[in-house]
C-alpha cells in the first residue's frame, strides 16, 4: 500500500554516489549522514508494516463483534416472538445489549 508512494529504499540511500566537486561535501560526512537517514528509513518501515498488522486485527476484531451483536439481537427476537411479556430477565438483557451496541456504535 505504501510501496507505491515512497520511492527510495533503503538500498538505493545506501547506494547512491555523489559526484565530488574540488569544493563539494566531505564524503565521510554524506556517508554518516546517509547511514542515519537509512537506519531512520528502516525503522519508518517496521512501523509501517507493524501498524498494518494492527489495522488488519482490529479490523477481525470489529467484524466478530459485529457479527457478534447481529447474533444476540437475532437471539433476542427469538425471545420476544417466544415471549408475550418482557420479564425482568429480558428486560436486563435489553439493556445489556443497547449497552454492546453503544460501546460498538458510539451511539448515545
């Protein structure tokens, strides 16, 4: 995903050759300096995929709560047509499930 935007690599940072002018850069200086912005470069990348990596769990994870609060709210319908009245017990289990669905919806 990423890929596609960034245009250097970390080897073509390492790679790269300047051309020495009789008053251009100390090349041990560019070579430190390049060697820093290689490490920083390599440590961007981890984070990148590190951060995918966690993008796609919590993706899994939403997707079975969702999958989850359909279930329970097909389970309650169940309830309801089985039963005429809301006894205390459902009515506890109403409340239970609109509290799943605020803390999964953001809903108030």
């Amino acid at each position: 995903m990423y890929k596609d935007r960034i245009e250097l690599t970390s080897q073509d940072i390492l790679e790269k050759d300047f051309k020495i002018d009789t008053r251009g850069y100390r090349p041990q200086e560019v070579d430190r300096y390049l060697d820093l912005i290689i490490k920083d470069y390599d440590e961007m990348t981890s984070i990148i995929r590190e951060l995918e990596s966690d993008k796609k769990e919590l993706l899994e994870e939403n997707m079975h709560l969702k999958k989850e609060v359909r279930n329970l709210k097909t389970k309650l319908d169940v309830i309801e047509e089985n039963d005429s009245g809301v006894s205390g017990a459902n009515a506890d289990l109403l409340r239970r499930l609109s509290n799943l669905e605020k803390v999964i919806y953001g809903k108030e």
